[in-house]
C-alpha cells in the first residue's frame, strides 16, 4: 500500500538529508577547498554556463498531463528565460561569470556541448530523457533546486568577501537563493499529490538519488560525486534562510 502523504514526506525528507554531500557536486571545489587562489577561481569559472535546465523543464512539461503541475513547470520555465527580460535568462545570468575572467561566449558553447558529448555524461541524459514526468519533476525539483539556496549562500559568502566580485557578476546565485527555495516547496505538494502509489513512490524516490549523484546530465560531469568534508556539510544544512528575499 502507498505511504500516506506524510509519511512519504517524512521518507523523501530523510533521504534529502542523507544525500547533502552529494548534492550540487558541480559547485563542490567552491566549498571543498579546491578552489583557492583567484587562479583556481578563474579556472573553475571558465567552464560555469548552466545552460539547459530550461531544456529539462520544457520536457517535463511536454511529459506532464495534469493542468495544475504545467503550469508551475511552465512558471519555472519562465523564469530561467529570465521573464523575458533581455540578458536575463538564468544561462546568461550564468554566463556572466566566465565573462567576467576574459572568456569568449563562443569557447563557452564550445566546451559545454563537448562536455555533454562525452558519452558517460550523454548516457546520464538519456537515462534522465526516458523518466516518466514525475520522476523527472521531483529529480530536479528536490534532487537540485532544494539544495541550491544553501550552497549559493556560501558560495555568495565566499565570491563577495574573499574574492570581492561585483554583485552583477553574481546574479545567478543571487536570483536563486528565493527562486529554488519557493520552487522546491511547491515541488514537494505536487509530488506528494501525484505519487500516491507504492510504485510511483518508490520511482521519486530513486530519481531523486539518480538527480543527486548525476546532475541529470546538465553540467556534463563524468564522475561520481565525492561527498563534501562533514564540516561543509554541517555548514550547508545550518544556513539560515529565515532572510530570504532581503537584498545583499
Ligand atoms: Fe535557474
């Protein structure tokens, strides 16, 4: 028999829990200690262009058939085009960083599809292409954007203070911090609507894990996460976001 709707909160929240060190492995040398002098920075900024998450949201859509759950798909789709506003779609929000070290948009591009050419990365894309719209909701929904306020906090923290970027260069983190937070709340209902079989439920959950440990393919890493130092991870799960919304 399914879990009942809090009881299947309770078991995704559990599991969100124990895959923290995991999560959001792309962003790991910012908080790892990897990254340490401004020419590590440089380096990891070179390949930062968080491109097709929109290509993700429109397949969910495309997957979805229920009203309600399209339109808040279609909502989040929105606004990583940045509502419409010129120069403000969450890839070139994320852009703005490469830009900001001397980059060319053009080695950009270049370097983000021959990432996700690779065929390990490519394999993860296809696995993620082929989930039902429910597992690929709730992949993205809890297995990234839940985690997102919390990393971009620090990284936010780290990219001001100790490496003094200018604000505009940090907008993609900066438009996230409430963006993910309302999204991964509103996530959280509609799974809890939707996935009220036993199988349905155990599907969200193994997506959720699959989102975690391969990124669903966006950001063309190969390997598999290693887990954040445990003080990382302490840090990351005591960010307080009861400031949400306040401008930096
Ligand atoms: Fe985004």
């Amino acid at each position: 028999m399914a879990l009942s709707s809090l009881a299947f909160e309770t078991k995704i929240r559990e599991l969100l829990d124990e895959l923290w060190p995991y999560a959001l492995a792309f962003y790991h040398p910012l908080l790892d200690g990897r990254v340490q002098s401004r020419e590590h920075l440089e380096q990891w900024c070179s390949r930062f262009y968080i491109k097709d998450v929109g290509v993700l949201l429109a397949r969910t859509y495309a997957k979805c058939p229920h009203l309600e759950a399209r339109k808040f798909i279609a909502e989040n789709l929105w606004e990583e085009e940045g509502r419409g506003q010129p120069g403000r779609s969450h890839p070139e929000l994320s852009a703005r960083l490469p830009h900001h070290f001397g980059v060319e948009h053009s080695d950009l591009e270049e370097r983000h599809q021959k990432r996700l050419a690779n065929p390990q990365s490519r394999g993860r894309q296809e696995i993620v292409e082929k989930e039902t719209w429910l597992e690929e909701f709730a992949g993205f929904g809890l297995g990234a954007e839940f985690y997102a306020p919390a990393f971009f906090e620090l990284i936010l923290e780290r990219l001001r203070e100790e490496f003094q970027l200018p604000e505009e260069v940090l907008e993609f983190f900066i438009v996230h911090l409430t963006e993910d937070e309302d999204h991964s709340r509103r996530t959280m209902e509609i799974v809890l609507r939707y996935a009220d079989t036993d199988e349905e439920q155990a599907r969200v959950l193994s997506a959720i894990r699959r989102h975690v440990m391969g990124e669903a393919g966006l950001t063309g890493r190969v390997r598999e996460p290693t887990p954040l130092p445990d003080e990382v991870v302490e840090k990351l799960r005591s960010v307080d976001r009861s400031s949400a919304g306040s401008s930096p």
